[in-house]
C-alpha cells in the first residue's frame, strides 16, 4: 500500500509540475492575444503583487488587479494603438520550490515585437521571471510575480 500512496504523490507531483509550466506559456499567450482581463482573472490571485524592476531603476510595487493593470497600461495601451504584436518566447522554465499547495518558479523571457505587414520582428525585451505560485481548488495561480527586465522594452 505504502508503494501505491507513493506512485499517487508523485505522478500528482509530476502533474502540477506540468500545470505550472502550461501557467507560465498561458501568461505570455493571454496578454499577447490581447486578452487582458482574462489573463488577469485567470491566472493571478485577486491579491496578486507584482515587481517590476528594469535594469537597475528601483523596483516598482502593484497589488490587486487594479493596481497591476495601471503599472503595465501606458506600455500595453500604447503598443495596441500602434498596432504593435507582441511575442512572449518564455525558455528555462524551472522550478526551484514545490509542495503541495505553494511553488516557486523561475523563467527566462524574451519579448518579441512587430507591426505586421510594416516591421520586422526584433526583440523588444529581455529579462527573468520569478513566479510564487499557490494550488487552490485543484489550479495553480500566480500569488506573486517578479518581472526583471535587462533594459527599458523598446
């Protein structure tokens, strides 16, 4: 019996650890597709905070969705009234901390830009996530998110 208790923790480990790599790849999908309620009903916590930081400027605080849909819509509102297309291309995704209910993660992230049928793509930012994530009712959701930017996103 011992055996069976096992095999279930870890093929549940393994299953959120899976579930946690789709959150992340949803993150960028969502606020690309210009889905931002959405992406902030469906993968944050109502309470979620957010750090940004850009190279080394001081780092910025938002809490709640309020707060964290002011931080990001001067860029995203100005990147959508130039018609501009954004890429999130998440890599080296890892998590580093993992119990049942709390995780910590880690991704690397390049953001790619175009205007369509106007520019070329090119890389718009680069930079490192760090997510805290917590399982409630059998999903994951990012409790908590540092954005570190390596410079200002072009």
């Amino acid at each position: 019996m011992g055996n069976d208790q096992e095999t279930a923790g870890a093929d549940e480990a393994l299953a959120d650890r899976l579930a946690i790599h789709e959150l992340v790849g949803r993150y960028g999908y969502l606020y690309d597709e210009r889905r931002i309620e959405e992406w902030l009903t469906d993968l944050f916590t109502p309470d979620a905070v957010l750090t940004r930081q850009v190279g080394d400027e001081p780092a910025t605080m938002s809490r709640g969705s309020v707060e964290i849909r002011a931080t990001l819509s001067p860029h995203y509102d100005a990147n959508l009234a130039k018609g501009v297309q954004r890429r999130h291309m998440p890599s080296s995704v890892w998590i580093d901390e993992q119990a049942a209910d709390r995780a910590h993660a880690h991704a690397y992230m390049l953001i790619m830009t175009t205007v369509p049928g106007k520019e070329p793509t090119r890389v718009a930012a680069a930079g490192h996530y760090e997510f805290d994530l917590v399982k409630r009712d059998r999903r994951w959701w990012i409790a908590a998110w540092k954005l570190g930017l390596d410079a200002p996103p072009t």
